[in-house]
C-alpha cells in the first residue's frame, strides 16, 4: 500500500510538474529573435506573415528570389519585428514590434481585404496610395450585378443607395442606379471570384469585402461582397451591410484605409448606430473632389483692377521717411496675412505694412521683430488661421506660431524634412464646409494638408496640383482670402481669383497687375479720415448756403 502511494504520488508530481512547464511556455516571452511568442491557440487562426505581406506592411519578394538561410536568419526577425510596428502604428496600438495578444486580436477582426499600404511591382510602398486617382466626372452610375439570397434585392438596393448618400452629403457628387453600363458594380461573391488569387475571399469572417479605386480599367471602381457573410441589416449577430458597403464605396470613389479608428475608413470593420463620415473621412473626400457645391462664397463680383492715378508726394521740408506711401504704390510684398477681421499684414523684407479698408495704419511699416518677437528676417511663407488669433510664420523648415502677436512657448520648432515634398510658397487656410479647420500647403507641383498644432509622426499625402485645382500657376507668391471669400493668388505681375470651394478660378485664368484692394496701404488711415472730414464739412456748409437762400 505504502509503495504504491510513493509511486502514484510521483506519478501526480511529474503530472503537475508538466502541466506547471507547459503554463510557463506560454506565457508571452522574449524569444531569441526578439519577438514575443504567445500561447498556440491564439496564433492558429492568423498566418501572421502572410497578412503582413498582404495588407503592406511586409514585401512580397519577386518569384524566383530566396532567403539565404544561412546568412539572413537574423535579418528576417527585424524584417517581421519592423512589419508589425508598421501595423501597430497604423491600427494605433503601442508599437513595440512584440507580436503579443492585443496585435494578434487586432489582426483577427473582421475587416475591409483591401490593403492598407500599396506597394509598387518592385516592393516599394507607394508615395501615393488611392489617393491618386478621381472620377473624371462627378455624375456616377452603380448597378448591382449579383445579389445575396440572404436579404431582399429591394433592401439590399435601397441599403446602397443611403450607402452613397453618406458620400454624396459632404463631396460633389452624385450616384444614380442603372440598368446600363455603370461606373460602379457590386456583386455578392464567394472564394476566388475571378479577379486573381490573391484576392480571393476566405469564407465566414476575417475579410468581408475588398473595391477598387477610379480609373479606366473594367474593375474600376467594384465593389465585391463575400456571400459567405452572414449580411444583416439591422441584427447585431451578423455583419451590417450598409457599414461595409459604405467603407467600400469610399474606396471605389479613391480613399485609403485611415489610421483614425473613429473613420468609417478604418481597416476594420465596426458596427455604427447612426452612421455617418469621420474628420478624416470628410477630409480625404474633399482632398480628391473638393467641398459639397453650393453657392457662391459671396453673390458680389471678386474684386478686379481698376487704373490708379499716380500719386505725387507732397514736397516736405525733410528727407522721406519708412512711414511715407512707397513709390507708385506698387508695393510687391513677400507675404499678406488676414487677422481679425479684415486687418491685413503686408510682409516686405524685414518690414510689416498694417492696413484695412481704411489705407494704410498710422505708423507703419514697422521692423517685423517689432510685431512678430522673434521672427527671422525674411520669410518663406506666413498665415492665420481664421477664428484663433494665430499666425504661423515657416522660414526653412522651422515654424513659429503666435497667439495675439506673442510667441507661444516651445516655439519656434522643426519640421522633418521628410514631411514636406518640396518647398512651400503659399498657403491657403479656411474653415470647409463642416466647419473643420484646413491648412493647405502649395509648392510648384505638388500640395499637402498639415496640422502645425500637433506634431505629426507620419509624412502627409502630397497630389499633383495641376490634377486637384485647376489653372493654379507655379509662379504664385502668396494667397489671401479678401473680404469677398475669395482667394487671390498673388504673383509678381499678375493674380488669379480662387474658388477654394470648386477649386476652380473666378472668370478669366490670369488678371494682370495686383488687385485693386493691394492699393490701400498706398493711403494711410488718417489722409482717408481727413479728406472725409473736410468733404463733409463743405458739404454741410453749402447746404446752409441753400438754406439761407429759400429763406
């Protein structure tokens, strides 16, 4: 008896010996590759590099090329490690390239088949994604060519339907049903469904739906749905058509995958009571197309230029001073900034010019360190942001940024290079029409978006201007937004009248010389009140005279 409880006492050990070793390996640990492992039943369902190299983050090396096994071991581990901070950067979560269980469940959620980094044939990831391509035209047409048995043709229509409305409502666009050839088709499919291996559909889970972006090829613009789907329309065990079909379509009109998890462009795949367009959303659709059409900014004309008189200085009894009008009025600023209102800041080499409706303030010019602390002598480019009593000031990749005319602390600071394609001329900034702030920044060919508030870790999208906004000239010096809500794009001897809304210039392409409100600081503010003050002095005067007279 005793012996064969030593022996089943043993026995029990050695069970709970290996059932301690088994938790011990695995639980989350370095590995000699420096990727952490984690317990098997959470990595069965994910094949982790072929979903890195399916969405970007990994290159898929040509067929024909292999690994030397003897030699790149190590360089493979960083590879993988280096892939999947890519991915923790994208999805938001902390991106320290470890292969742990919140990075795994994060890449078995059900999600959008389309990629979230585009790569070239040759491996390299694409400077510019989806957002390359537009619609050429803004009337589009859909049809549906294959329905899904699981709901009714006539909901799953109508379900589309508000799916392009939720587009159509921020972007100038409009979507019609057809019988006909149509710019967008939708299909309900299942496994390899002719459009090539690789985008092959999985079955119930992981990827529900895959589009492709504008262009000229009979795929352009498709959108597929896997069948094998449970589609719901409004039961929470299933997946919601109207949620995915939307973020489909956004692709079909040339969006990307956004790193925003409140985005309906989000890669994954998140149920919404009231759906509706994220920030982000909103911006990548107005970035391809522009702003909802709607009226004019203003029903006045833009202002035009008229001829001007030569102005003959008074003689003095002195030498002229900085403070006189400049010669012809022509004064060819580096930079004008709108502030407060209609308080105008004409930026000349080392010199600041203030003026308003009013001509020229009493006072100025004044040396630019005297209103803006600090600033470099000369600028590359300055702004305001309307609304914020802000003005940035960019001078060889550095920015500083005042509030009410003092430097906020921690300023100025450097942008990396990288985050800017080629050097900016001019800026135009505005409120769109969600009320959303916009700060567009122009080179010679290329523009980007750029938020000066918050620093930004990745480099922003940069488009082709000459594809975005029509007749923009490379010559531009720098844009304002008048009193009319017009921008005008200032060049040396000529400007152009901008509708930032249609992005589309204001009757003719180019209009020589500057416009007319460019002459005001040729007055100052005081000459103009004066000369008010003695007219309306004659005038009350003479109508005494008739006065007196019927008496």
């Amino acid at each position: 008896m005793g012996s064969y409880l030593e022996v089943s006492g043993g026995f029990f050990c050695v069970v709970f010996l290996l059932f301690m070793m088994s938790t011990v390996v695995s639980v989350p640990a370095k590995t000699k590759r420096g990727v952490k492992s984690v317990p098997q039943f959470m990595r069965q369902n994910v094949d982790v590099k072929g979903f890195l190299k399916h969405y970007g983050y990994m290159e898929q090396k040509p067929v024909g090329i292999q690994d030397d096994n003897n030699s790149l071991g190590e360089n493979r581990a960083v590879t993988l490690r280096r892939a999947v901070r890519k991915f923790q950067q994208f999805y938001g979560i902390p991106d320290t390239g470890e292969l742990d269980a919140l990075t795994l469940k994060k890449m078995a959620m059900p999600r959008c088949g389309t990629k979230d980094i585009e790569r070239d044939p040759r491996g390299r990831v694409k400077r510019f994604s989806r957002l390359a391509a537009k619609w050429k035209h803004s009337y589009l047409t859909w049809k549906v060519t294959r329905f899904t048995g699981q709901l009714p043709q006539a909901s799953q229509r109508s379900t589309f339907s508000r799916a392009f409305q939720i587009w159509q409502d921020s972007a100038p666009l409009t979507f019609t049903e057809t019988r006909k050839e149509a710019d967008i088709e939708i299909s309900f499919v299942r496994g390899n469904h002719g459009d090539g291996p690789g985008n092959a559909f999985d079955g119930r889970g992981n990827i529900l739906a895959h589009a492709y972006g504008p262009g000229e090829a009979p795929i352009s613009g498709d959108a597929h749905f896997d069948d094998d789907e449970y589609w719901t329309l409004d039961d929470e065990r299933g997946t919601n058509l109207l949620v995915v079909a939307a973020h489909e379509f956004g692709h079909s009109l040339g969006l990307g995958h956004s790193r925003d998890a409140r985005a309906l462009m989000y890669p994954a795949y998140q149920s919404q009571d009231n759906l509706k367009l994220g920030y982000d959303d909103i911006r990548g659709i107005q970035t391809i197309y522009g702003g909802k059409i709607g009226p004019n900014p203003r029903t006045v004309a833009p202002q035009t230029r008229r001829p001007r008189p030569r102005v003959t200085p008074r003689p003095t009894s002195g030498p002229a001073t900085t403070s006189q009008t400049p010669e012809s009025c022509q004064i060819q600023f580096d930079e004008v900034v709108r502030v407060d209102g209609d308080n105008y800041y004409g930026l000349k080499d080392s010199e600041v010019f203030k003026f308003n409706k009013d001509g020229l303030t009493s006072g100025y010019p004044k040396p630019i360190t005297e209103i803006f602390p600090e600033a470099p002598p000369s600028v590359d480019v300055a702004f305001a942001v309307p609304g914020t009593s802000r003005v940035y000031i960019i001078k060889d990749l550095k920015v500083w940024r005042y509030t009410k005319f003092e430097l906020d602390a921690g300023y100025p600071i450097e942008i990396p290079r990288r985050h800017f394609r080629e050097k900016p001329r001019f800026v135009m900034t505005f409120r769109d029409d969600t009320n959303y702030q916009r700060v567009l920044l122009f080179g010679s060919d290329y523009w980007w978006e750029y938020d000066f508030d918050n620093r930004q870790t990745f480099a922003p999208n940069s488009y082709r201007i000459r594809r975005f906004w029509m007749n923009v000239p490379r010559d531009v010096r720098y844009a304002v937004q008048y009193s009319d809500s017009y921008f005008y794009l200032v060049s040396e001897s000529s400007y152009l009248v901008m509708n930032h809304h249609r992005r589309q210039a204001v009757g003719e392409k180019k209009r020589a010389g500057l416009p007319v409100w460019l002459s005001l600081p040729c007055s100052s503010t005081g000459t103009i009140r004066s000369t008010i003050t003695v007219l309306l002095v004659s005038f009350g005067g003479f109508l005494l005279k008739v006065l007196l007279n019927t008496q």
